[in-house]
C-alpha cells in the first residue's frame, strides 16, 4: 500500500479500527506516522480542555448579526409604545402623561 | 459471561454519577447554572425510578443517565429559545479559567487555545457535540454511543469526523 492515510482512516485507527494493511503501511510511512501521533496529542489537548472546568459561556457576540441582536430589545420597545399609544386613546386625545 | 450491575442506592448513584452528569450537561449546554438546573432535573428523574421501579437498584444506571441528560440538555435548548439569544451575548470568561502552565507566556497561549478549542467546540452541531463529549470526554466506546443516542455506528463515525476536523483546524490556527 503506497497510497497515504487519510484523516478520516486516521481517525478510525485511533478509534481501534483499520485493516491490517492500513496499520501496516502506518508503522512503514514516516509522514502517515507523524500526521497519526499530531492527531492523538490534539485529541488529547482538546479533551483535556473540555474535561476541565468550562467557562460560564463559550459563543461570541460576534458570531450574530448586528440587526439580530437589537431585535428582542427593539420589538419591546415597540410593543410598549404601542400599549401607551393605545392608552391615551388612539392619539386622539391629550397626551395622557402631559399635565 | 455477563456482567450484572452491582446493587446500587439513590444516594450512591449520585455520588457516583453526579459529576459525570454534570460535566456532561455544561459541554452540551455551555452554561453552568443551566447546566446544574438539567443535573438536578436528571436526578429528580432517578428518584422518580427508584420509586416506581421494581428493582431500580440492579439497573445499569450510567447509560441510562447519560440517554436523560442528552435529552435533556436537547429539550432546554429547544424550549429555552431566549436563554440561549441571551447567553449569546456574553464573552468568553478567560479570567475564571483555571491554567497548571507556569510562565505567563505560556499561559496566555494557553487560555487563548483553551478559549479557541471552547468557541469551537459550540460551533458544532448539537449531535457532533453530543457524540465528541461522550465518545471522546466520557470514553463510551463508538457502539454505545450509537446505543444511547439512537443512530447507527456509521453516524456516529462521521459526525465524530466532522467534530474533529473542525476542532483541530482551530487548534492548528495557533501553530
């Protein structure tokens, strides 16, 4: 087998899968073997991040679109214009909050 | 040979597996107070077994608690639409994260990564993050992954693929 490993069969013998000639050709392929280890000290490092105490809150506001984030704020404020512009009577009458 | 499960009481199911479940809970919901709100939930639940179950002692609780908590922590997410706009809002806590490396360099880099490796790990689907946390963090094997979620080990396969592709490609960004 001369063909290099992908990541996915890569990931697959980690997981204690893979054909005998893909174990083989990982112990004969210096780069395979290389690109093999880098994968199990990443698996490592990201699960002994997320073992360890997460923090309160992992998004970012960034990720969200600006209109997106005013929008709950936005639809409130419409709504209590609304149930002041109802109040005084449709506009109709003297601004009820006026003396 | 098969293996039955050691009789077991209420109160040392939840020392045993409190922990677990609460871990489990904060990485699927990123939010400690949720987290501990479906931890509770997920308890109040087993109480509710020991009682109406007629040997609840002599079951094989752990994957039992693990299926719950998934679901769960999916049922908060869906219902608690607005909690989840909210918490959005609020940026990563490097300060509250606990750091073992010694020279500041080395621990500024290593919260960043710290930091990265959580950010990505939120951008994945519900189901990547669900089949990583308990595939990868609670060490179930590929099979009872497939068992407890309800999918097939294939599935499991390439989620697990997707997960790991997208996490380390962030992990590399700082290399």
């Amino acid at each position: 087998m001369s063909r290099c490993l992908s990541d996915r069969t890569l990931l697959s013998i980690d997981d204690g899968e893979g054909s005998s000639v893909q174990r083989i050709h990982l112990q004969e392929c210096e780069t395979c073997a290389a690109r093999y280890r880098q994968l199990s000290r990443d698996l490592e490092a990201i699960t002994q991040v997320l073992r360890e105490q997460p923090p309160p809150l992992a998004a970012t506001d960034s990720a969200r679109p600006f209109a997106l984030r005013w929008l709950p704020g936005a639809a409130v404020l419409a709504l209590a214009l609304l149930l002041v512009w109802q109040a005084c009577g449709n506009g109709r009458v003297q601004p009820c909050l006026l003396p | 040979m098969t293996l039955r499960p050691k009789p077991v009481s209420y109160e040392g199911l939840y020392a045993a597996h409190h922990g677990e479940v609460l871990r489990l809970c904060r990485l699927l919901l990123a939010n400690h107070h949720d987290a501990e709100e479906i931890a509770q939930e997920v308890f109040l639940k087993v109480h509710q077994e020991f009682q109406h179950m007629n040997q609840p002692q002599m079951m094989s609780w752990r994957p039992w608690l693990v299926r719950v908590s998934v679901n769960a922590c999916r049922d908060r997410r869906r219902s608690g639409w607005w909690k989840w706009w909210r918490a959005g809002a609020q940026e990563f806590d490097e300060a509250n994260y606990a750091n073992a490396i010694k020279t500041p360099e080395e621990t500024l880099l290593s919260r960043e990564t710290q930091g990265r490796i959580w950010r990505a790990f939120q951008e994945l689907s519900a189901r990547q993050r669900e089949v990583f946390a308990l595939r990868y963090v609670d060490e179930w094997s590929t099979e009872e992954v497939a068992q407890m979620l309800g999918i097939t080990t294939g599935s499991v396969k390439q989620y697990l693929f997707r997960a790991v592709r997208h996490l380390r490609r962030v992990l590399g960004e700082r290399k």
